[in-house]
C-alpha cells in the first residue's frame, strides 16, 4: 500500500492502527482525518504523516484529496459516546459520514474497512453474525445502518465491517470516564482502593486488547470478498477474573468491593463468535484478555505512572 487514509485516526483505535500502519508501510503516504472532538493530539505523538482535521461528515475535505490516489480507506471515524441523546446528529455523523467515505472509494476504486460494533446485537446471548440487527441504542441503530449502507456499494467496491467488541489498551486514556472497565479498574487499585464492582462480580464480557484489534482491522483487507466479521477474543471474562489479572500485573492482592447492579438493562454477557474472522480473515487473537491486560499494565499503565509521577498532576491524563 502505498496511499492510505484513515478517519478518526487521533482516538483510541484510530490511533493505534495509525502507527502500526506507519510502522509497516514507512514509505505510504499515511493520511489522518479527525475532527479531535473526544479524542487527543497526544494519542498521533510520534506519527509523520498529514492530519486532515475536519468533521468526515463535511463534504469539504474530500477536495484536498480530489487528485490524490488511495490504495485503502480504513473508516473509525463516528460518534462513539452512547449517552449522546440527539438522535439526528448521531446518525447524521455516523451515517452521512460513512456515506462520504464510500463515495470516495467508488470514485478511487479502493476497498474500505470500518468499524461497526456489538451494540448491533443489543442484549441478546447468541452473537452470530446473523443476530445482529436488534440494538439497544441510536449508536447500535448507527452502526447497524452503515453495515446496510455498506452492502449497497458491494457490487462497486470490497467493504469490509467489524463488530469491536470491549476494546482496552494503550492510547484510551483521554477517553475519562468512557475508557475501558479494565481502566478504571486499574486507577482504582493504583490508588491503593478495592476495585468496585457489581455483585458479585460474575458477569462476563469478551475483552479484546487493542493491538489484536488493530491486527484484525489491518488484517480485513486480505479479505477475498466484502464481509462483516466479529473482532473479539471468542471467550467471555468474568468481572473477578479482570481483578485476578490486574493484580497480577500490580503485584497486588485487592479484594473485589461488591455493589448492587441499579441497571435493569444491564448487559451481563458478551461473547463474540470468531468463526467468521477467521474463515474470511484468517485471524486468530494473539493475546487472552489475562496476557492484554498483564501487556497492557506491564509495558503501558505502570511505566507511563512513573513517568508522571515527577510531573504533578500528570497521573491518568
């Protein structure tokens, strides 16, 4: 690949997938489109290529790249955060957005890579490709609606969705109070706390760590023909064993502070089923959650504490 642009490239993903892509392709022209609105300039620290820094539901960046070839499009860009409320914007963005990327493909004749999500399967166990369409939120609804989009344009171009599921790993730390569960669970245990969570913490969701998402995201466009796979690890962790791994990253020994659930609707169990991705994609996650998390707190969290410590009031920024 010599051309490359991806969208959303400054947030937690978008950002990782950026500097592995730069890592791979160092002659590529790399191109990053982000409007850093819940993002950071901190995640691209170290990245070479251009930033393109606009909204992609903004038709008026598509004039810079007008004359410009594009080998691949990889698409992340969206309004991720599922307490937004205005339903019109989220699908504007979300869709509209995703509409102005598959343009621009058909007019390069380049294949696209986006990122879709498990909310498409709302709160039911079975998390078969085919189950998907039922979600909970206008997020879910979102995503769900660019996967049909998408299938519109397959007769023009290869396209190829991914369902992330519960994403965690380095560069997510801008996210606040959105980061992963794994996060949280970590700054609370760092601050010498019991780690909250809810009784009795038996609940189980399939955690994948990033650098396996970014594989299968870069991994997608091998795929013979337009596709929408799973990314997860394919086996659910429960919320105590979360707490068995970062204490064993910590060389800590917390006990889990057990809570009531005040959430009806709450989402007990995750589980993607990987057969897809590995059929179309040929992937197969390097890391258990229990070796992301200890990668994670052990090359990422720790080091970068230390580091802020000499700074004060750096820790978790």
């Amino acid at each position: 690949m010599k051309h490359i642009l991806v969208t959303g490239g400054s947030g937690f993903i978008g950002s990782n997938l950026s500097l592995e892509l730069q890592s791979l392709y160092p002659q590529a022209t790399l191109r990053v489109l982000d409007n850093f609105h819940g993002s950071s300039f901190k995640n691209l620290l170290g990245f070479n290529g251009d930033v393109l820094a606009y909204n992609v539901s903004d038709t008026s960046w598509m004039r810079i790249l007008k004359s410009e070839p594009l080998d691949a499009i990889f698409h992340l860009a969206s309004i991720t955060d599922t307490t937004v409320l205005d339903e019109q914007k989220m699908m504007f963005d979300n869709v509209e957005g995703f509409r102005n990327i598959l343009d621009l493909a058909v007019e390069k004749r380049c294949p696209v890579v986006y990122a879709s999500s498990a909310a498409t399967y709302g709160s039911q166990l079975s998390m078969k490709i085919e189950d998907a369409g039922i979600p909970n939120n206008i997020y879910g609804f979102s995503k769900w609606t660019l996967e049909n989009l998408a299938r519109t344009y397959q007769s023009k171009i290869k396209t190829v969705g991914l369902r992330y599921f519960n994403v965690f790993g380095p560069r997510e730390t801008f996210k606040d109070k959105a980061a992963s569960m794994i996060y949280q669970l970590y700054l609370q245990m760092k601050a010498g706390k019991r780690p909250r969570i809810f009784k009795y913490g038996e609940q189980r969701r399939d955690f994948i760590y990033v650098k396996d998402v970014v594989s299968c995201t870069i991994k997608a466009l091998e795929a013979v023909q337009s596709t929408v796979v799973n990314v997860g690890t394919g086996k659910s962790t429960s919320f105590n064993q979360l707490i068995e791994a970062l204490n064993e990253g910590l060389g800590t020994q917390y006990e889990a502070d057990y809570f009531d659930n005040p959430y009806d609707f709450y989402q007990n169990f995750t589980e993607a089923d990987m057969n897809p991705a590995k059929k179309d994609l040929g992937f197969e996650c390097k890391y258990s959650t229990r070796e992301g998390i200890l990668d994670y707190v052990r090359t990422y969290l720790i080091p970068a504490s230390s580091e802020s410590a000499k700074v004060p009031g750096t820790v978790g920024k």
